[in-house]
C-alpha cells in the first residue's frame, strides 16, 4: 500500500468517526432525520474505505454500498424513535409565560388535566413573568403544548432523575 493510500484512509476515518460524533450529537437533541442523513455519509466513507483496504475498492458494488448505507441512516432513524418510545423518561417544561390572568386560567387547566405546575415569578426584557415548571413524561409534551398554544416560551430540558413531588396518574 503506498503512502496516499494511508493519508486516504487516515483521512477517512477521521471524517467517519467525527461524523459519528456529530450524529449521536444529534440523535440525542432528537435531530432523527439529520442524524439519519449523517449515519448514511458516515458508513458511506466507512465502508469505502473498508472495500478499499479488504479488496482494492472492488469488493462492493455502489448499490450493495448505497443499500448499506440507506439501512444504517434509516436505523439510526428507528433507533431514535424506539428510544422515545421505550424510554419515556421525564422532561422539564419551562414554560415562560405573561404576568395576568389569563395566565393564571392557563395554569389552572394544565393541573386540572392532572399535571404538577410549579409557578415561580421572573424578571423579563419587559417586566415580571410567571414561570411555569413542569415536570412530565415527554410522551405529555404534546398535551400540555396543546394546552399552553401560543401563551408562552416554552423551554424542554432532559431530567436526569427526581423523586417525591407529584406526578400524572396514567389513564387519566
């Protein structure tokens, strides 16, 4: 193997690796579709050069290679929704919102759909604003979205753990 040949593969790999990383990046903000595009440019180059070392680059043809890729981009696409789907963990809502009472009826329909609010008053650009903690399934998102509208700035964190405190019943 000559010497372009090793700065080739040398190269490549560290676009693949800083592809991956760049992917997981991704699929844990829960960017499914670009880390699925990025998964399929990372095993592209992996196993262009992979067919390179093994066979001279005449090991696969470009549709076994395109097929590969497609299937690792797509599973890094199902992964992420398998995740969100078996992995139901909790999620903060940070939901900043004005200071009246229309607020204060908004508030008082997300307890009433059976979810703990936690209301703290902050310091905006324009005045105090009531903040709104939530903690929740991140399967509840889209319920509690549908209750706030567009009422608010809403900000999701990940939960790393919490305990006590009061939570949604399931089923109701």
């Amino acid at each position: 193997m000559d010497w372009l040949g090793l700065i080739l593969i040398f190269s490549a790999r560290i676009a693949d690796v800083s592809l991956g990383t760049v992917r997981i990046l991704f699929l844990v903000r829960g960017r499914r579709r670009l880390a699925a595009c990025i998964g399929f440019l990372e095993v592209m180059i992996y196993m262009s050069v992979l067919g390179y070392i093994l066979g001279g680059g005449g090991t696969l043809t470009f549709p076994q290679l395109i097929a590969y890729a497609a299937g690792y981009g797509t599973g890094n696409f199902m992964g992420s929704l398998l995740e969100e789907k078996l992995l139901n963990a909790f999620v903060t809502l940070d939901i900043i919102l004005e200071r009246n009472q229309e607020t204060m009826t908004l508030i008082d329909r997300i307890r009433a759909e059976g979810f703990g609010a936690t209301v703290l008053i902050g310091h905006g650009k324009d005045g105090l604003r009531l903040v709104a903690k939530v903690i929740c399934h991140r399967s509840d998102i889209a319920p509690i979205s549908k209750i706030i509208g567009d009422q608010g700035f809403v900000c999701i964190s990940d939960v790393k753990g919490c305990w006590g405190g009061y939570f949604k019943v399931k089923g109701k």
